[in-house]
C-alpha cells in the first residue's frame, strides 16, 4: 500500500473522512490521504457553509478531481464553524497534505459522543488496505 503512515491522534469514517478532535472540543475533518490518491489531482472543492448544522452521514461537501467528483460526509452531528478556504484556489492543497494544511471544515460537535462511533487509525488502516483490492 503506497499510503503515508496514518497519524494515529484520528478518528476515520469508512468513507474516507478524518476526524481531529481539537483541544477547545471542536473537530477537524478532511479526507484521507488514501482517499485523496484514489481521486488523483484535485481540481475543485465545494465547501460547506459557516454556520450551517448538519447531520452524521449528511453529504456536505465535494472534491472533484480530473477522474471523478465524491462527495464529503459530515463525520458527526454539528455546526460547520470554519472551512478552509484556501481549498478554493489550491484544491491540490488536498493531495499535498491530506492530513494538515488539506483540512476540509472544523465543526462544533452536537454530542462528543458520537466520536466512539468512528475508525481508529488502525481500524481504517484495514479498511483502505481492503479497498486497493
């Protein structure tokens, strides 16, 4: 498997997102780096909106890469709180560092709870191994 070692201070989603829990409580989610190889170049990201709640499992953004477009899903239940938007102009950000500068969203969690519901890093380690097949 041609992945970067997955940091293990995240939490995964099977569908590819990771989950940072943030000292102040809120989380940041991005996609994997196993993720981000499987699409290939970036080309655009629709970010959500500052502001808006969302549900577990709820589409709230897109990547789109010169291959296909995936849809992002919230993680966990919450308020969107910040996006990154220097995704707008450089979605390659993504492909260069999945896991720091390539953050998607930071959101404020409804119940932290839910975070017991999530992949640890060696759990999804697994599942991505298990998608290359």
């Amino acid at each position: 498997m041609s992945d970067k070692e997955i940091p293990g201070d995240l939490k995964f989603r099977k569908s590819h997102e990771w989950v940072r829990v943030e000292q102040d409580g809120t989380v940041t989610v991005g996609i994997s780096d196993h993720a981000q190889a499987a699409l290939g170049d970036l080309v655009y990201v629709e970010l959500p909106e500052v502001g808006s709640t969302v549900k577990a499992d709820e589409g709230v953004a897109v990547v789109e890469s010169v291959k296909a477009a995936s849809d992002i899903y919230a993680p966990l239940s919450g308020e969107i709180t910040e996006v990154n938007t220097t995704l707008s102009d450089n979605p390659e950000t993504i492909n260069e560092d999945a896991y720091g500068e390539g953050w998607i969203f930071k959101m404020k969690l409804d119940d932290k709870s839910e975070l017991d519901g999530l992949l640890t890093a060696d759990e999804y380690a697994e599942v991505a191994e298990n998608d290359d097949h």
